[in-house]
C-alpha cells in the first residue's frame, strides 16, 4: 500500500486541514499526493507549505492519470464540469480502476456515478476540520461494503490517522453528518463567541475571554468523550441549587437555545437534500 497515489481535485480548507492532521501523524511525507486546483501556479498559495511533500497541478486530467484513488473537494456547482473534463480526457479503462471519493454534500453516489459511468468505484465520505489537530470524525458510505479492497483499507487507514471513525453509514445517514460533523463545528464556534462576547461585556479582556471560552469547550468535551456521560448528566452535575449555572441556563431556555441548535442541524442537513435534488436534476 506503500505506492498507493492519492489525488484531491481541490485544496480548500478541508483539504488543508487533511493534510495539517497527517503532517502532525508524521505521515505525510511517507504518501505519494496530487493536488489539483487553480492555485497550483500561485506563489501565495496556502498550500505552498506543503512543496516538499505533494505533487501540485492545474490539470484534473494529469491528476486521474496518475493517481490510485482521486477525492472530490469542489463546490458543488463545479463538479458536473469537472466529471465532464475527466470522462473526456482519461481513458475509460484507467478510470474505472480509480476509486472515486466525494466529500461534496448531497452528492449521492447514484448521480456522481451518472457522470462518470464507471460503475462501482464511488464512495462518499464525511469528515470535518478538527482532522487538522487529529481530533476529527469520519464516516463512510458506499454501494457495497468491501473491506478487502486495498484501495479502501489505504483510505481507512489514512483517516485513522486523524479522525474518529463513526462507521460505515447509508447516505442519508451521511448527510445527517454532514450537518453534525461538518457544519456543528461553525455551529460551536457560534456559542463560544457568544460566551467570551458575554464575558467581555462584564469585564474580562477579549484575548482571555475567547482563550477560556474555547478551553471550557474543549475540557466539555473531553469529559464527556472520556466518560460517556449523557451531556444532560454533566450538565445536572455542575448545576447547584440556587447557583449561577442554573441561572444561566434559564436564560437560554427562555431563549430556546436548544431548540435553535436542532432547528440549525436540520436547516443544514436539509440543505444537503436540497442540493441532491438540484445535482440529480443535472443528469436528466
């Protein structure tokens, strides 16, 4: 598995931040990486850090042609072109020994394999930014559960790496991720901004307001990874009668805070629905 090539169409953040994880595993340099986007020729690119250990091009062709497995990180209004230049421009044999892997949400499996019509070799993947500090989560969906192919085992073990893995899922599973895992962390960033913008409110220096807000998060989460507590439990354990937390949580019930989290969570993972329908209407 040692010369197995990897190719991402696309270097966005997401991307990026892969690649931050697998530099901090000590394992970036041991993989032989293609990246294809505009930026390639730009010597401003973010993804300059990285020259030593990664092959840079401008041509999604020359990527497919010498890459083992090639990994969609487009926006999705891009993607349909970008299926279209490949299928042109790479012989059909050469495609349909590369195992193809989007990232994109609410592109199923059944609509990228319409564009690219090489049949099995498609799965979908969902992973978030925290991969960049080997604290990520990942979950896998796929047509046919194959567990000996070697390509999918190289996959595995390179998010391994970084990433909890959640399992393998159905795609509308993923897609609830997509919401979960990839939008919740924005969706915590919002809540932390709110507790340091509350702290400097009543006095405290926004540089140490945002530095505790974030380390209180952090240490939450920590506990209740490592404990398995339900977060109602931890939240009942801090919880004193009389106290200041209970307090302060009646201000967010009153504020529907909850209720606002899970209608966010559904407004995302109902847009992932949305753009599946707007991508397959695309191969009609």
């Amino acid at each position: 598995m040692e010369n197995i090539r990897i190719g991402f169409i696309g270097g966005g953040r997401i991307i990026q931040a892969l690649l931050d994880g697998l530099n901090e595993a000590d394992y970036l340099d041991k993989m032989h990486i293609w990246i294809s986007c505009p930026s390639a020729e730009d010597d401003k690119s973010l993804l300059k850090r990285f020259n030593n250990t990664i092959h840079m091009t401008t041509s999604n062709t020359v990527l497919c042609n010498n890459c083992d497995i090639v990994l969609f990180a487009v926006k999705a209004k891009l993607i349909k072109s970008v299926c279209q230049e490949i299928i042109k421009t790479v012989d059909h044999e050469r495609l349909k020994n590369i195992l193809f892997i989007s990232i994109i949400p609410g592109l199923t499996i059944s609509t990228l394999n319409q564009w690219l019509q090489t049949g099995e070799n498609i799965i979908r993947i969902m992973y978030n930014v925290n991969v960049a500090k080997r604290n990520g989560s990942y979950a896998i969906s796929s047509p046919k559960t194959n567990d000996n192919n070697p390509l999918q085992i190289y996959l595995k073990s390179i998010f391994d790496k970084v990433a909890y893995f959640a399992g393998n899922v159905t795609e509308t599973e993923l897609d609830i991720m997509c919401a979960l895992i990839g939008s919740g962390p924005a969706f915590f960033c919002t809540a932390v901004e709110g507790l340091a913008d509350g702290a400097v409110k009543a006095g405290l220096s926004r540089q140490l307001a945002n530095t505790l807000a974030a380390r209180t998060m952090l240490g939450c989460a920590d506990i209740l990874v490592s404990s398995s507590k339900h977060p109602a439990e931890l939240k009942n354990d801090i919880s004193t009668p009389a106290g200041t937390t209970i307090y302060g949580l009646h201000e967010l019930e009153n504020k529907g805070v909850r209720g606002a989290y899970m209608d966010a969570l559904m407004s995302a993972f109902n847009r992932a629905q949305t753009m599946a329908d707007q991508l397959a209407k695309e191969t009609k």
